[in-house]
C-alpha cells in the first residue's frame, strides 16, 4: 500500500468512525505465513479458516483500537510478509 492510499486510508477511518473501537482487520495468507501474522495482534482475537485448495488461510482478527493511526500502523506491520493480501 502506497502513503496515499494511507492517506486515504486514515481520512476514512476519522470520518467513518468513533474512536476506540472494535476493528475487524481481514487478511488473506500464504499457508506457511500464517505464524508471521499471529504475533503481531496478539491482543485480537482471532479466526482462521483454510481455502479450499489448503494454499491459503484468511484470518479474521478483531481488536480495540484507540485511533486512525493504531489501524494504519497494524496494516504497516503486515506489509512485509510475502503473499499478504489486506481486505
């Protein structure tokens, strides 16, 4: 993801929502990545479930969040791990 689209990203969320709240953060996963994700929303609970190939999971993970900036941040954080894909 682009600063940009951060950017607009950010102005979505200030607009759209009142923060603290519970954000669903929604992820689609290479099935060796898997562990690479966990760690990083260690305070959401989250949910898993396989693709029907077995080559993919998508994780649901819900969390409180205190700002704009704590959402982006968790979307930065998962940038790196390869074959991510955000929803």
């Amino acid at each position: 993801m682009s600063d940009d689209n951060y950017a607009y990203l950010k102005k979505q969320l200030e607009t759209e929502f009142e923060f603290p709240l519970k954000y669903m953060f929604k992820f689609i996963v290479p099935h060796g990545k898997v562990e690479e994700v966990k760690p990083l929303f260690e305070a959401g609970v989250l949910q898993e479930r396989l693709s029907s190939t077995g080559k993919y999971k998508s994780i649901t993970i819900t969390m409180i969040v205190l700002s704009p900036d704590d959402v982006i941040e968790k979307y930065k954080s998962v940038a790196h791990i390869e074959g991510i894909v955000a929803l």
